[in-house]
C-alpha cells in the first residue's frame, strides 16, 4: 500500500469550477508528474477510500464483460 510522510494540495485559481481535473505527483527527488483522468491510477489516486489497496479504476481500454444471461 503506497504511503507518505507529507501530502499537499495546491488549488490555483479563485476557487470556481473548471473543466480540468487532473493529479500532478511530485516523486521523491523527481520531476512533477501529471496524472489525467483518463490514467488507470486516476481513481485510485483521487478516491483513496474507494480504492485502498491501489488498484487500477477505470481506463479507456477496459474489458467489457457481455454476459446477456448473467449477472450484472
């Protein structure tokens, strides 16, 4: 389970709405990292109760189950 010592957040801006919500990471000793939403490790990384072990949410090549007779 990934861990960290410090976390930040910076929201810029006046506050409103915008159209963009990405994560940028900053490793250690490394360059910033953007995450956009359609990155696997999107909602793993903004809804970090939903997903505590880090797995994968959803991405834009996921696997479509076609089950007509079974559950859903």
């Amino acid at each position: 389970m990934p861990s960290a010592d410090e976390v930040a957040v910076v929201l810029p801006g006046p506050g409103t709405a915008t159209d963009h919500r990405d994560i940028i990471l900053q490793c250690k000793e490394g360059p910033l990292k953007r995450i956009y939403e359609t990155n696997p490790a999107y909602a793993p990384l903004h809804y970090v109760l939903l997903f505590p072990r880090g797995e994968l949410g959803w991405h834009l090549n996921i696997k479509y189950a076609d089950r007509p007779n079974g559950p859903a």
